[in-house]
C-alpha cells in the first residue's frame, strides 16, 4: 500500500499499531539528511571534491595514507558536529516509550540518534564520533601524540582511527546479532530513510517480512524495497514520524 502527499496513517496500518507489542526500526542516511548531513558522497566539497570517498573508506586506504584518510574523517565529524537531531529523531525517541519491546537500528554513523534521547542503538557500521586503536580494536578516548595525524594509541602506541566499519570490513556481531534477532521476533519493522540497498542491512526488512511482521517503509523515494513492503509511505521521516507519533500515542493509551 502506498500513501502519498500529505502524509497519513493507513487505518490498516493504526490496526496494527494498536496491537504491536515490539517494533523494530532501520534507519538510513535519509534521516540525517533532514538535519542536515550530508551523504557519504555529498560531502565530498571542497578540498575533498578530487578524492573519492569509496578509495577513502577502506583499510588499504588506512595504511597507504593514514594522515589523509585522518584528516577527511576529522573534516566529517566538523559536518556531524554542527547538525541537531530533527522531529524524526525526537518522535523515534518518543515512540520508544510506547512499545513493551522497541529496537533501533541504524546505518547511520552519526550519533544523532543518541543525542536526541535514543537509548540504546544498534549501531550496524560504528559511530565516527567515537575513536579507536588500529591495532587493538578498542575504544580510546584519550591519545598520546599532540600533532600526529592520527593520534597514537596510548597503550600500545598503534595509530587510531574512527570506529566506522569501512568498505571490506565486517559488521560488529554483537551489533548484527541483535539486530537480527529483534528482526525475526518483532510484530512491525520500519525502514526509514534508507536506499534499501547496502547489505547487510537491505536484508532485515525481507527477514521482517519472512517472520510474519509487517513493514513500513518511510521515504521520500522508492527504493528495491517499496514493492515489498506492507506500506509505504511517501514523504520525509520528520514530516511523517511525528503523525505515526500521534497516532500511536492515542492508539495505545485508548
């Protein structure tokens, strides 16, 4: 089922909403274009206009230039950092309270999710906020090496690079395992701002729907996943959220 223009609850889908007791929601790039972040490709303006960001994003990338790919990686956090959680973030943290079980999921490295009030997150490809050892693989928050670009590991003295999973690398598994766990035992699956195409993630809503849930997919496009999905609902996630929003709210506390 498709809803298009002004965006609106199917009366099928405010059904299943009153009776869902786990919700499980996916979120893509989409969702923090609308707080304005740009794209892994729009970002590349500028000083990195010449620089493909698939060539960047990658361990080889890392160990031919590490001082190049640690400067582009500091240039996008400056993005990130001046960007603010939009209505799509805020009524995801509200919808949270509504539902026994309530999972998100996101593509997105960003950490908006988190300063909107979400908690916790199944962050599928890592959070480029966060800093960690090359070598060791774990969290550093304090570095030795003022002026070395990348930073050092202060315990084994490896360089440190961003907490991003990177073109040829492997998904965290605890990450990936709830993620598809809470997939095959939810009652409704939302798919938000995503292209539906980068895997592992374009396979969860398929699972959702293998597992008998429903799945909704909020976009302002259609993706591979529109002619699959229970509904589909045409519009902006901070326009089209807030509406879902409300229509719970009332659906669960009737």
């Amino acid at each position: 089922m498709t809803v298009s223009g002004e965006p609106g609850v199917p009366r099928e889908l405010i059904k299943i909403l009153s009776k869902a007791s786990s919700i499980v929601v996916l979120t893509g790039s989409g969702i923090s274009a609308e707080s304005g972040v740009p794209t892994f490709r729009e970002a590349q303006t500028g000083l990195w206009e010449k620089y493909d960001p698939m060539e960047l994003a990658t361990p080889q990338a890392f160990q031919n230039n590490p001082k190049l790919v640690w400067q582009w990686y500091s240039w996008r956090r400056q993005l990130v950092s001046q960007a603010t959680p939009n209505p799509a973030h805020l009524a995801l943290v509200e919808m949270q309270s509504l539902f026994p079980k309530f999972t998100l999921i996101t593509q997105n490295v960003d950490g908006l999710h988190q300063r909107a009030g979400s908690d916790p997150v199944v962050e599928l490809h890592g959070n480029i906020l966060r800093t960690k050892c090359s070598i060791e693989n774990t969290i550093v928050d304090n570095w030795l090496g003022e002026g070395h670009e990348p930073p050092l590991c202060p315990k084994c003295g490896g360089l440190l690079r961003p907490d991003v999973v990177w073109f040829g690398e492997s998904l965290p598994e605890a990450a990936l395992a709830e993620a598809i766990h809470s997939t095959q035992n939810c009652d409704l699956f939302f798919s938000i701002g995503t292209s539906a195409i980068v895997q592992p993630a374009a396979s969860l809503p398929i699972q959702a729907l293998k597992f008998g849930a429903a799945v909704v997919e909020i976009n302002i496009d259609q993706t591979p996943l529109t002619t699959q999905a229970t509904f589909f609902i045409r519009g902006p996630a901070g326009m089209v959220l807030p509406v879902i929003l409300s229509t719970a709210s009332i659906t669960k506390h009737s």
